[in-house]
C-alpha cells in the first residue's frame, strides 16, 4: 500500500471520499479501519498523521477507543512510540 505524500486524511479522501475532519464521517467505522491500517502499513509520514488522527478521535470518547482498540488500532499506535 503507498499512501501519498500528503498522508492519512489525503488517503482516506481518495480512497474512500471519506475525511475524518468532517463530523458527518466519524460515525463511519471506514474512517477508523483505514486509519488503523494507515498507521501500521504507511510511509513514516502517514503512519504519524494516523496516529495523530487516531489520538483525536480518541482523545475524550470512550465510544471511539473502543472502536479503534476492536480494529487493532493499539499495535501499530504502540510500535510508533518505541
């Protein structure tokens, strides 16, 4: 998978047409999976903006951690910290 150089949101857009930012798509479980998977499989860049996508989607909502946590999302997040 090569993700463009402009990283996870511009992936995501194209992929999908999807964009986190817009509150109309957080209730998608596609933005989560992508973003899980983005933050595993991209470039260096893509993989630190899903990261961060991922932390401010999970950053007061139990309902979102649980969602990302059920996608793998905790592995790849872990693994950037190390």
């Amino acid at each position: 998978m090569t993700a463009a150089p402009s990283g996870a949101f511009h992936t995501l857009h194209a992929r999908h047409n999807l964009c986190p930012r817009d509150a109309r798509n957080l209730d998608n479980p596609l933005v989560y999976s992508e973003l899980c998977a983005l933050a595993k499989e991209g470039s260096a860049e893509t993989k630190d903006r899903s990261a961060s996508a991922l932390w401010s989607l999970s950053t007061d909502h139990q309902g979102n951690k649980d969602t990302i946590a059920k996608l793998g999302g905790i592995d790849p997040l872990v693994g950037l910290l190390v």
